[in-house]
C-alpha cells in the first residue's frame, strides 16, 4: 500500500476526517463488545489450585488478595524453559506500569506460568520486572485453561487451542521441526531453549475470574490475536507511517537487541 505524497493539509484533513468516522465507528464497536464480556455467564471454579508465589504456596482465592476480581495472564513459560517466550516477554513489559492501577480499582493481577518458581523469580529479575508472578508447577489450571497440552496431546492430534481443534502436524520430533532452522516458530523456540514441539506444548492467553460469595468463578479467556490489544508495543506500531511492517520474528527479549 502506497501513501499519496505532496498532498495539501486540507486534502490530509478530509481524509483524515473520513478515517476518524471509523475509528469512532471501532470504538463503539468495542465498547459493546467489553459489555458483551461482562454479561458472559460464570462457571463456578471449585478445582483447588495450587500456586508456588514469592509468599509461599497459595490457592487460586488467595490470588484475588481481597479484591472481586483476578486477571491471569498464561505466560508461557515451560518448565524445559531457559528464557520466558519473547513474545510474551515483549507483551510483559507492559505490566509494570499497570498492574498497580488495576490492584488499586478492585482488580488483582497475576501472570501464571508453568515453570518452578525459582526459574520465574530469575527471569524477572534479569528482566527487571516487578509484577506479580506465580507458579503453576505440579497444577492442573495450565491444562485445564487450554494453554498447556502434553506431548501425547501433540502426537495424538488433541489440542484444542483458541476454541478449535488443531491439525495434527506429525508425531515425531523430527516432523515437528521447520526444514527452515530461520523459520519464525524456530526462531522463537530457540531464544527460550528449547525445540518447536517443547515450546507449542505451553501456549499464551488471558482468563478473568470474579470472586462472589467467597466462590471462584470464571467469567472470561482469551488467546492468540485476542491478545493483541495487550501487546503495548502493536498498538504503537498500528499508528506509525509504515504500521507493522513485518517480515517475520524480529523482536527480542528486551536486554537482547544488539546482542544476537
């Protein structure tokens, strides 16, 4: 897509102004849809979770920390790990300055990965990252929130990821692997470690859950492209002169550029 050039300011106005119908147009848009989340009907959590935390062992009620309401964003973060997903670390690195606001408006947040605590608390430090964090080692909540799947799930075809089912792309390590080492699935596996079917085993996403009558209930997930309105550094992009401007996987962990 070409922009016209030399246009005048008032040919750039009148396009613009046609253009600012339509974000209004989207706007509105999502504000219908927000309420639309808001009305989607709860489903009582009565499953004890467990969670490793910088303050000991705590269940999924304890996350809430006395608020009415919990965000969970699904880190992925596979105990085979050595480094956090670049793609969620990119998506992390705007947590810092929201969390505090959220926690001070009746909304606890917490990003949950599978990983051991320990691996989690150093990651965070060498990101310098000061969110909440806690480990579902050991726990079901990752499988139970579609963003976990075992390698038997893989080899048999049964993972259901963002409300579909998968097709089966092999059953051996070796089908599962790019012939493209630069691939961007490989690319990305690499900078956590680990090969492409170890690190597909975890997979992103949100969940929101509500706290009513001292019960848990699960009002709301989301995954893949429904995250994109998390991804600080996207909506950015989607305003400057050239939008996205992809070819492939080139962002990296944050303390990474220049070093690779």
């Amino acid at each position: 897509m070409t922009a016209q050039l030399n246009a005048t300011r008032q040919q750039w106005l009148a396009a613009r102004l046609d253009l600012l119908e339509e974000e209004k147009e989207l706007t509105r848009q999502s504000d219908a849809l927000a309420i639309k989340r808001q009305q989607l009907p709860r489903v009582r959590i009565d499953k004890q979770y467990r969670f490793d935390t910088d303050d000991g062992n705590v269940s999924l009620k304890d996350l809430f920390g006395g608020r009415s309401q919990l965000l969970v964003y699904h880190f992925m973060f596979g105990p085979d790990y050595s480094a956090g997903c670049p793609s969620c670390s990119s998506i992390a690195d705007g947590f810092n300055g929201v969390f505090v606001h959220l926690e001070n408006h009746d909304v606890a947040f917490w990003a949950v990965s599978r990983a051991p605590l320990a691996k989690l608390q150093a990651f965070k430090r060498r990101m310098d990252w000061s969110f909440p964090w806690a480990s579902s080692f050991g726990s079901d909540f990752n499988g139970d929130f579609s963003v976990w799947f075992s390698a038997e799930q893989q080899h048999q075809g049964d993972v259901d990821y963002n409300y579909r089912r998968e097709p089966l792309p092999g059953r051996t390590v070796q089908e599962w692997q790019p012939r493209d080492s630069e691939a961007p699935i490989a690319q990305i596996a690499a900078m956590t470690g680990t090969d492409v079917p170890t690190y597909t085993r975890d997979r992103p996403g949100v969940s929101a859950f509500e706290l009513i009558d001292g019960a848990v209930y699960h009002s709301y997930s989301s995954y893949a492209r429904g995250l994109d309105g998390l991804w600080g550094m996207y909506q950015w992009l989607d305003r400057a002169p050239k939008g996205r401007n992809e070819t492939g996987i080139w962002w990296r962990h944050h303390d990474r550029y220049g070093k690779e």
